[in-house]
C-alpha cells in the first residue's frame, strides 16, 4: 500500500464532522464501493484521508491494520471502525450498516428476478457466459495473493497442502485455517523472521481525527465497555436462536442458516474467497440447498454489485430460502427475503462486535499487535483453498461431460483481461455476460 503512503498528514482537518454528514457520505459508498476489498478500501483512503480530510494518514493505516487481522470482510469492518471512531457505537453501526445495505436492497431484487425467471433463454444466455468469467476471477484472486504472500517454499509447503487437504481429503475448512494458524505461530517462534506477516502490525500510530491529536473519549479502554459490547453481541445472537430454535426446532432449515452461517463468519480470514469453499461445502455438498450452478450464479452475481464480496452469501440466502419453501410453496419470496435477511444478520453480527468491542483495546494498544507470522501461515493456505475453489468453478464450466469450445475460450480470455490487462472486474463481467448473451442469439437464430 505504497500509494498511501504519500499523503500529507498535516493538512488541516474539519473542525466538526456532523453526523448526518457522515451519514450521506456511509449511504454514497455503499451504492459506488464496486471493486473488490482493495477497490472499496481505495476509495474510502482518497475520500476521508486525501479529499475529506476527515482522518490521517496514521490512523487510517492503524484502524486497517486491525481489520486485516479479523475474520470477516475488512472492508466493512474498515467503514465501521472509521464511523465508530468519530462518532461512537452509533457512528460505527451505522457506518457498517450503510455500506451493505444498497448491496443488500440490489442481491435481494436480483435474487427475486433470478428464481422467478431464470430458466428464460435470454437471462441463461448471460450466465453461461458470466460464468466462465467467474472462474478466471477466482483464478486471479490466487494468483495474485500467491505473488504477495508465497514468498518462500515453507509457505509454498502450506498452501499446496492446503489444497491437498481439500480437494484429495476433504479436509473441512475450519480444520485448515486452525492448523495453518498453529503451523504459521509454531514457524515464528521457532524461526523468527522466516514468516513476514507481522510486520505491518508493529507501527505506532496517533489517533488524529477531526483536528484533534488525542484519542477520543469513546476510544479509552474500559474492561466494563469491552464486557458489555461482547455480552450485548452474545445476547443478540442467543436471543435470535432461541427464536428460531423455538418456532422451526434445531433441524429447522432457516435455524440450521443461523447456526451454518454464525460459523462461516467466525471463518472468513482473508476474504469471502477464503470462506466460499466452506459455504460451498456446506450449501452444496452437505444441506443441498443449492446446486453447484446456482452457487456458480450467485458468485456471479455477488461480483456484479457494489459492497463487500461476503454478501454474495445474502444471495445464497436467497435461493436457500426458496428452494426450501419454509413458509410453504405459496409464499416462496417471503421465504426468500426471509433466509436472505437472516443470513445477513448472522454474518455481519460477528463483525460489528469485534469492531465495538475491539476497537477501544486497540487503540490503546497503539499497534503493538503480534499475530502476524500465525496470520501469515493462514493467508498461505487460504492460496491453496482459493484454487480448489476454482476447480469446484472450472468442472462444470469447461466440461459439462465434455468440452466446451466456447466457456474454455472466453475463461482463458477473461483471465488473461485480468492478469495481463489489468482489466476491471465489472468490464470482464459484462463483457463476458454480453458475450454469452451473442452466443445464445446466434444458437437461438441459428437452431
């Protein structure tokens, strides 16, 4: 993050930031934040730190720096940490809230448009050849996290057993980010200095918003803060189990989402690309409340609208919901909504708590954070997990029981926009759906 480093931090800050300004400002970047996690944590620096001046350089980087350590989508995260150090609990759930909720409103429409005419040529045509587009996005996201964090062959080691343990054993994914982290850990004690993750977590910072050069009031440790938000968090969870729990019983498909995706945020180091083997495990493999082509659908779809990558997992509510009928067959969008918003919830809940809770300790701690070289152990095998997933993509893209001439081309052409053209994610995605789109004219015109 090299580029960020040329701000000028003593540029003049606001005297005051209103809330409702920051308010407007959460609600805009929730419908422009395309772009991935890199592109929305771009936007939100060149905004706030370099135009707005609404925070510095240090503390920009400090509040990022913690978010990268957490499961869950650090972008998010990131909009939450920011609206809760300038103003308070409120400013950060609002802030968070904000930034998914165009993402939300978008998934849930196209959601409802998806299942109720999906099987129609036209909307198959831009999936077929969206879908080859997918994969070779999957495929640059390894790509490229192998160059930044691969940089010996211990890590080499750890991500190709990663994608051993996967896709030979079936290894679950839990079970892969625990001994990563154990091996990562175990590497940096014994050789300190072989595993360069935690280098970034050892800058000290001073906190500067709004032209202030102390912390904030709200921003001071206190262990009765730091009890209460976590006890808070637990008693929304378990009051929301208990709910469902009550009403569907524990086999219950929407009480089985809640339990299924409460463990999916715990697990989402590294990004949604990180998690999306374990969901696709889970929803495809062992619930069957999605076929591998509409998880397929729902990835493509998830890389099409703005907010965090992680709400691709709003869109797998969606179907679920559906394909289950919980409300019976005749209110299929109501059990659509339903799942969508309770897998919402339940993914960004873990999120908002360890912002609230962990941001006071954190800027007490002024950086001093040592977890890097078990992170880093993590990152490495999320490399080897994120190529099985494009695998888990490529099977039924290129060879649905055979060749197939045309995805294989337009994938390879997708990826090679990515990696050699620096293309944009959104222009390989539409230009690979209008080109599924031409393919099934000239089939329909033709045949």
């Amino acid at each position: 993050m090299t580029e960020l480093e040329t701000t000028d931090d003593k540029a003049v800050a606001p005297e005051f930031i209103s809330f409702q300004e920051a308010c407007r400002y959460w609600f805009k970047l929730g419908w422009v934040s395309f772009g991935g996690p890199a592109g929305q944590i771009a936007m939100m620096h060149l905004e706030l730190v370099e135009k707005r001046r609404w925070l510095t350089q240090q503390s920009f980087l400090h509040a990022l720096n913690y978010c990268m350590l957490l499961p869950g989508p650090e972008a998010q995260q990131l909009a939450t940490y920011i609206g809760w150090l300038m103003h308070g609990k409120l400013g950060g759930l609002v802030a968070g809230s904000l930034f998914v909720l165009p993402s939300f409103l978008i998934l849930l429409s196209l959601g409802w448009i998806y299942l109720s005419f999906g099987q129609l040529g036209i909307m198959s045509g831009i999936l077929y050849g969206i879908k080859p587009a997918v994969t070779a996005i999957v495929l640059a996201a390894a790509w490229r996290l192998s160059r930044k964090i691969l940089s010996n062959i211990g890590l080499w080691g750890m991500a190709i057993a990663a994608f051993l343990a996967i896709f030979v054993w079936h290894t679950p994914f839990p079970l892969i980010v625990l001994s990563a982290a154990l091996l990562g850990a175990g590497a940096g004690h014994f050789y300190p200095g072989k595993l360069n993750g935690g280098a970034t977590h050892q800058q000290k910072v001073l906190p500067i918003i709004t032209g202030q050069r102390q912390v904030p009031a709200h921003a001071i440790f206190r262990w009765r803060s730091f009890l209460g938000t976590i006890a808070v968090g637990l008693a929304l969870w378990l009051a929301s189990m208990a709910g469902l729990y009550g009403l569907y019983g524990w086999d219950g498909a929407l009480t089985q989402m809640a339990w299924f995706f409460t463990k999916a945020a715990l697990l989402t180091f590294g990004g949604a690309y990180a998690v999306l083997p374990y969901v696709y495990q889970g929803v495809v493999e062992h619930y069957q409340w999605l076929t591998a082509n509409q998880m397929m659908d729902a990835l493509a779809l998830g890389e099409t609208t703005p907010g965090p990558l992680v709400m691709v997992l709003t869109f797998v509510g969606c179907v679920a919901g559906w394909s289950q009928a919980v409300f019976g067959p005749e209110h299929l969008f109501l059990a659509s909504a339903a799942a969508a918003i309770l897998v919402t919830y339940f993914t960004f809940l873990p999120s908002f708590v360890f912002i609230l809770a962990g941001g006071p300790l954190v800027e007490s701690s002024q950086g001093n954070l040592k977890f890097g070289a078990a992170l880093t152990g993590i990152s490495a095998a999320v490399c080897g997990v994120i190529v099985n997933l494009a695998v888990f993509f490529a099977v039924p893209v290129f060879w649905p029981g055979h060749i197939d001439v045309f995805a294989l081309t337009l994938g390879a052409g997708a990826l090679l926009a990515l990696i050699r053209f620096q293309a944009g994610v959104i222009k390989v995605i539409l230009g690979c759906g209008l080109a599924g789109l031409g393919h099934w004219i000239a089939g329909a015109w033709l045949f």
